[in-house]
C-alpha cells in the first residue's frame, strides 16, 4: 500500500523464487529492498525502500504442479511474511486465484468446489476448467476473469470466509482474523497427499485484514 491507496504490484514469478534470495541467502533486508534489487521499484536518494510503503499484501499461489513447488518454500515465508507493516502479510491461493471463481450453482445457491483432482491443477487446465464451469457470468454474458460485478464479489468473498472455517474445521468466528494461514497450508498439504486439492482463493481476505466491519458492511449490502 502506497500514499493511503492500494498499488497493485506484478512481481512476475512465484513465492517459491522469493524463497532463495529472502530467506535461503538473505540477499536483502527487506522485500521492497529486493524488489529496488531487481528494478522493480525505485526509491529517491536518500529514501529507504520499505519506507515507501505503509501496508504490503502479498497474494501467490500454491499452484502444486508448478516445476518448482517445495511445500517448505511456503512454510518459511509465512513466518517470514506474517505482518503487513513490515515485511508483508502473505496470502496463499490454493490451487491458483482463480479459485476466486471455482463456484457452481445447486437449487439457487452457490457453493466453492470443495475438492479437485491434483492432476488437473495446471496453469491451464485449472484455468479453462474455470472458464467452462464457473457460476459466476454476468448478465451481460461477461465472463468474471475480466468483470466481476460487485454483487458476485460479495458473493464470492462471503463464502470463502465459511470455506476458509471450513477447510480448518473449526466454528466460524464473529471477528474476522486471518489468523490461522499455517494450519490452511497444512490441510492443502494433506489434500495433496489424496491427489486433491481444496479450492480457496484468499484475495478477498486482503479486504478484511484492512478493514474487516468496512467490508463486511459493503459485501451485506450489494
């Protein structure tokens, strides 16, 4: 987050290639540093890197069939990135953001895919079977990888909060915390083990961690 608004920021790669000069080798103290490292941010003279931002999310994805996917490389960087002030909070879609839209419709309600086979869980079948199959299509026919109306954002963000407790198994609770991204990691893990995956995508959690009551009262509302 920059100057009090979000500035979204395309690092181009997965968590697992943040892994080796962040964590592994240390080659710079902080994220925006390293980022400044690669030339993908610049900072005036005289201005530290991380002092450009005030809050920093981090959105990637499991993606397990991605050429270099090492559960251990997402288990470190959530220690490492567990604050969004300093080096970042970080959020981890299972199996890919697209996720955000893996939902079908039975008898009026929608409800996220609760399980994949892994051997479908590539970049691109995992995509088209999205495209094909997904609930959410807007009136005007406008698939949602390029408009989600507000309404089906709601929508979309309400239910993987339950998913979220659900994948956890435990009682949802009152006060929104993304409190847990260990034990969510954990249970993707295990999924794997089974073949599966468990689809959730944590953007909309970015929403909540800032402001949970501002966007609880928006999404009740549309």
């Amino acid at each position: 987050m920059r100057d009090g608004g979000y500035e979204p920021l395309v690092f181009g790669t997965s968590i697992y290639e943040l892994y080796g000069p962040l964590i592994e080798r240390k080659e710079a103290d902080s994220l925006p540093a390293y980022l400044q490292s690669i030339g993908k941010i610049s900072a005036p003279e005289g201005t530290r890197p991380q002092d450009l931002f005030s809050l920093i999310y981090l959105v990637f994805d499991f993606d397990p069939c991605y050429h270099l996917f090492d559960p251990r490389k997402i288990e470190a960087p959530q220690s490492y990135f567990s604050d969004e002030t300093q080096n970042g909070l970080l959020y981890i879609n299972d199996p890919m953001v697209e996720a955000l839209f893996d939902f079908h419709k039975e008898g009026g309600a929608y409800s996220i895919t609760k399980e994949f086979p892994l051997s479908g869980c590539s970049s691109d079948l995992y995509k088209d079977h999205v495209r094909k199959d997904t609930a959410f299509v807007s009136p005007e026919k406008r698939h949602p990888f390029n408009y989600l109306p507000p309404q089906a954002f709601a929508q979309v963000s309400l239910l993987s909060i339950d998913r979220y407790y659900e994948i956890l198994q435990i009682r949802k609770r009152d006060n929104w915390s993304f409190s847990d991204g260990a034990g969510l990691l954990c249970q993707e893990e295990r999924a794997l083990l089974s073949k599966k995956v468990y689809p959730l995508s944590c953007f909309p959690f970015m929403a909540l961690d800032y402001n949970s009551d501002l966007a609880l009262k928006s999404w009740a509302k549309t």
